[in-house]
C-alpha cells in the first residue's frame, strides 16, 4: 500500500475539482462523424417551432409535446422583420420575447439548433429581411452590397450579443448556429458575402459554437452554400434516397455528423391549391431510415402555427401563402396531437428513451356560434379616420415603400380624365400591381386586378368620375430572385390609351384604428338594407366595406375563454381583428383554408369581444354573419364555399 502524501492528495483533489467544473462544450468530431457534447458522443433528433407563429402563451404546451415526443433539440428561426420593424426600432417583448422562449426550451430540457438568418426564407414575409431595406431601390439582397451588410452589421450585433448569452458553452441551450439559409438556391453566390458573414457571427459568438449551413440535398446547391468555417448540412424529405441525399453532403464535408436539418413532415400551401398533405406512412419510413445511419435529423415542421397578421410570404410566380402554416405537421396549427405525432413517437423509441410521464391534451375547442355583423362605412367613406398621415400628391402612384408603409393596404385615387361612356379597359401594362387591386368608380364597385393574373379589366364613366383603386399587400416573395418584391402600384395604370396621372394617395392605418376603435362609432351612408334578411345569399361584387360585430363569453361556465375557429359562410375575402389584434386574413371563396384560428390568449369573458371585419370583394343578400366553430375547415378540391 502507498500512502498519499498531503501535496498527492491536494492534487488529486484540484483534478477532481477541475474536472467537475468543466465548461460545457458542443463541438464537432470529424474522425467518429458525430458531435461532441461534453465530450460524448451526441445525436440531436429535433422538430421545427417558430415562436413568431406561435402566441407566447402558448410556447411552454407546444415545447413540452415535443419533448415528449422523444425530441432533444428544437429548431428556430429568428425573422429580423419580426424584431426591428424600423431601422434601429426594436421589440424583444411579448410574442416576440426571443430570450424568453429560449429560458423555456432549457428549463423543458430542449436543446436549441438557431437559425438567426439574416435571410430565413420560412414561408415568411420577405423571408425574414426587413422591407425597409428597399428603401434603396436598386440594393442587392443577400449580397456584398454595402448598404445591405451596414443594415446587416447593426442588427446581428444587436440579435447575437444576446443568443452569446444563451449558447451551450456559457449555460444556455443554444448547440448550433446557422449562417444565413439556403444560400446556394439563391441567383447571387456571392462568396464574399458569406465570408463576411462568417467573421461577423465569429466576432459576436466566439470561436467555440459550432456554425452550419443548409442547402438542397444536391453538388449543384453546395457549389455556393457551403463555406470553409462552416459545416455544410443539406435537407431533403420523405420518399427519396436517402443514402444518395448524404453523399452530397459528404461532397461538403467528407467527414463529421450526417445532418438533415429540415426533413419535411408535410408541405407549405398556397391559396387557390389543394391543402397538402403527406402521409405519414411515408415519413415514418424515410424517418427510420436516416436514424438507422445514425445520422442527426430536424423534423421540419414540427408544429407549424399561423402566419397572424401580413406575416406570410409568397412564392414566385406570385403565389401568397394562406394564415394556417398548419404544414400537415406532427402538431396541428393550434398544438393538437395527430397521429402522425404518436406515429413518430414510436420511430423515435426505436432509438432513445422517451420521457416518462403524461402527455399533454391537446388544447379544448368551443363553439360559440354565430356573430351577427353590422355594416360600417367602406374604405374610401373612412379615409379621413384610416389615413393618419393624410393624403399625398402625386403625379404618378407611388409604392408603399416610397410611403414608409410596410403592410396592409393603400388607397390609390384619380378622376376619369375622358368620358367612358363605352367599356374601356383601365390596365396594368407593366403587371404593375402588387398584389391585388379592388377598383370602384364614384363609390360603386367595378372589378379587381390582380397580379400576374388580371392585368384589365373593363370600366365606364364620365370624365372627372373618382377612381378609387385600393391595392393589398398579399405578402412579399419569401424565396429566390425576386425577394425585392415591392408593394403597391409600381407602375402606371393607363384607362385605354391614356396614362392615368395626377393621382392622391392615402397610406392607409387600418390596425392602429382598428385597436383604438375608431371605425366602431361609424356607419355607412349606403345603409344597411341587407343585414339579417332571410332570403338566399346572392353574391355581388362591392367596394371595400368594414363591418362589426360582439361576441359574448359567459363568465360562469368553467374553463372558458377556449380556442375557436372561424368561419366565414356569407364572406368572400378580407382581413379580421378580434379585440384589435390581426388574426389573419380569409380567402374562403378561393380556399384552401376556410377557417381561421382563434387562439384562447385574444378572447376574454370579462366584457364583449369586439370583431372588426373588412370585406374587400362582396357582400351577400343574406344576413352577414361569422360562425365560431369547434373545428378546423380546409377546402377540398371541388368543394364551393
């Protein structure tokens, strides 16, 4: 036997000591082809959250049913749009507490894989870029431009000074970053670009957090996406070779972890296409075949949630995303559990041990029934309420940028310069109207132009007649080239041969005076002859119209306020507030989403909640009336409204 000596002793306990105390680390091994995580040996398997489509109160369910689900790692983005809504203007707050729902990922046991762009793509508006980026109208977007990287500087300085606080090596959740998304998808392939990035988020974070790229599962997308610094991952869904997926990535990165950072558990949809759908027979197939390899995996999405509000983007040629970003996920938009959840669940016990304990319910459902509407005043009787900023004038339109609006919708008005006593066509030669244009002559509804779609259509009326052209934002092009997509009348509208000038424009603050309740004390002058009738619905085309409505939640049955859905049985397409925030848009007439989501947060039964509706295409002979129904309605092909 040896004995120890004090100075022996001393030693070993400054080792045990120095052991106990080490810092966390995430890092990657190239010669085993795996993470690091603490030294071990780790496999994230991970599901895609966004807390933008997601209402703070309900961040904690959603994450719990993911870790229950046998998930280690949530995935998110961070859209700059979301947090710095104006230059150097920033709100961490609320539903957009980025720090917060990072504390409950690591208080639940998630790890966090972020994904802070600058660019998201998403199915996001302008894929997470703030649009006042387009103030220089020829900037280049996710390129070296210079004054793109000084708007880029000052926000990731902002953003990665706190994810620093949150990564693993100092405590937080937080094992991967990504450096801007999908770059080889995008026309540019500007290297310099990426390198100037890459010293950017090294500078902010460190050298020790583990940086990743994403990009298509082909060489072709890794020619521009990957990065020497940055460790190449590639994405693919269910149904494909998932052998021959991997080899492009081991193309980039011939050895370390395989990693497909977005497995796609269903497909994004847009208005006027059949909802989509994936079975789920066949993501549990591609799904054990990638862990069988032992490869790292993000499920994609896992919930999918709302784009509330503008939020949703578009894809070119223009085809806007809906409200739902339901994506036929493992949780439904409102954190149901589906058996594609429970269907996954049971792939991933295959491989690691799922918590123990209960899982949570999916949230309960009420139908409230129905919300009789009353008539306001249409758009053009409001503008004196609606334009806070006044009219503006100008002889040719302007867009929305030129106006510093962002969102929403701009009234566009001149006077017939000629009598058109015959049709005559009033056209957007250019396809300059972005996206949707309700017109109406002397207050009397005429047609829609539409982008890509209805370039003219046919008016009458007598010189000095009011044209009233009110244009929509449908939401900005989310991915590939055309992400400068800029909103409004972007070129001229000409009424026959003849370019239509000396217009007045009005910038329009429909959500600041819809939540002060401005409109509510407003009726219209053109009455409210059809409300309530009992006759069948005969649908017409109108102008631009705001209506009301109360609902009523009992205070003494138990457990209420709880989440709804919306339904919109006398209406074709417009915009609905409840209580004055934006719930989202409805377009039932063309589908695929009929009903929107309500979540419990926006209701109260403390007093009445105040439903603001605008109508943009038509009214109905019948009572105009909203439903609140218990369960979600998506459109099936063939199916009228």
């Amino acid at each position: 036997m040896v004995l120890s000596t004090p100075g022996v002793l001393l030693c070993v306990i400054l080792i045990s000591v120095t052991l106990s105390s080490a810092a966390p680390s995430f890092t990657l091994d190239y010669r085993n082809n795996s993470f690091l995580k603490d030294g071990e040996y780790f496999r994230y398997i991970s599901g895609s959250i966004h807390y933008s489509r997601i209402p703070r109160v309900y961040w904690k369910d959603r994450l719990v049913k993911m870790f229950m689900s046998g998930l280690n790692a949530i995935q998110t983005y961070v859209p700059w749009n979301f947090h710095e809504h104006l230059p150097g203007v920033y709100n961490f707050s609320g539903d957009r507490d980025l720090e917060y729902f990072l504390q409950l990922c690591q208080d639940i046991g998630l790890l966090v894989i972020l994904r802070p762009g600058p660019y998201i793509c998403a199915e996001w508006d302008m894929g997470g870029l703030p649009a006042w980026l387009l103030k220089k109208k020829d900037i280049v977007l996710r390129s070296s431009d210079p004054d793109y990287l000084l708007a880029v500087d000052k926000w990731m300085a902002k953003l990665l000074t706190i994810v620093k606080r949150h990564l693993y090596q100092n405590g937080g959740p937080i094992i991967t970053v990504q450096v801007e998304n999908e770059y080889g998808s995008y026309f540019v392939c500007d290297f310099d670009y990426l390198r100037h990035l890459l010293k950017l988020f090294r500078y902010h974070l460190g050298d020790d957090v583990v940086l990743f790229s994403t990009d298509g599962a082909t060489i072709n997308y890794l020619k521009c996406g990957a990065l020497q610094g940055v460790y190449a991952t590639v994405d693919f869904g269910p149904g494909g070779n998932v052998t021959e997926a991997f080899e492009a990535q081991r193309h980039a990165e011939p050895r370390g972890p395989l990693v497909n950072s977005e497995f796609y558990t269903g497909w994004l949809d847009h208005w006027g296409e059949p909802h989509s759908v994936v079975s789920t027979e066949i993501v549990v197939k591609s799904l054990n075949e990638i862990l069988e390899l032992g490869a790292n995996i993000n499920l994609y999405m896992f919930i999918g949630g709302t784009n509330f509000a503008y939020w949703n983007g578009a894809n070119t040629p223009f085809a806007p995303q809906p409200t739902s970003y339901d994506y036929d996920a493992p949780l439904t938009e409102a954190g149901d559990l589906t058996p594609k959840y429970f269907a996954i669940r049971d792939v991933i016990k295959k491989y690691k041990t799922i918590p123990s304990g209960v899982l949570p319910p999916s949230t309960p459902k009420f139908a409230y029934g129905v919300v009789h509407m009353k008539k306001l005043k249409t758009v053009a009787e409001s503008l004196d309420i609606l334009s806070l900023s006044g009219p503006v004038h100008t002889l040719y339109p302007l867009n929305f940028i030129e106006l510093n609006q962002h969102f929403g919708f701009v009234m566009y008005q001149t006077s017939l310069p000629v009598d058109c006593l015959n049709p005559t066509p009033l056209s957007s030669p250019l396809n300059g109207v972005h996206d949707r244009a309700y017109v109406s002559v002397d207050g009397v509804a005429v047609g829609i132009l539409e982008r890509d779609s209805i370039l003219s259509i046919n008016i009458t009326g007598r010189a000095g007649s009011r044209l009233d052209v009110l244009v929509e934002n449908m939401g900005r092009v989310n991915y590939g080239k055309y992400i400068n997509d800029f909103k409004g009348l972007v070129s001229n509208l000409t009424l026959g041969p003849e370019t239509l000038r000396n217009w007045t424009v009005f910038s329009l603050s429909i959500d600041e005076v819809v939540k002060e309740g401005l409109l509510w004390d407003t009726t219209s002058r053109q009455g409210d002859d059809h409300a309530h009738s009992n006759t069948p619905p005969t649908y017409y085309l109108s102008p631009p119209t705001f209506y009301r409505g109360t609902l009523e939640i009992p205070d003494h049955i138990p457990d209420l306020p709880q989440d709804t859905y919306i339904q919109f049985p006398d209406w074709s397409k417009g915009q609905v507030w409840i209580n004055g925030v934006n719930v989202g848009r409805y377009w039932p007439s063309r589908g695929p989403q009929v009903t929107l989501f309500v979540p419990a947060s926006l209701l109260s039964t403390e007093s009445p909640n105040n439903i603001t509706l605008l109508e943009l295409e038509s009214e109905t002979g019948s009572g105009q009336t909203l439903t609140l129904r218990r369960s979600v309605h998506v459109k099936t092909p063939g199916e009228e409204e």
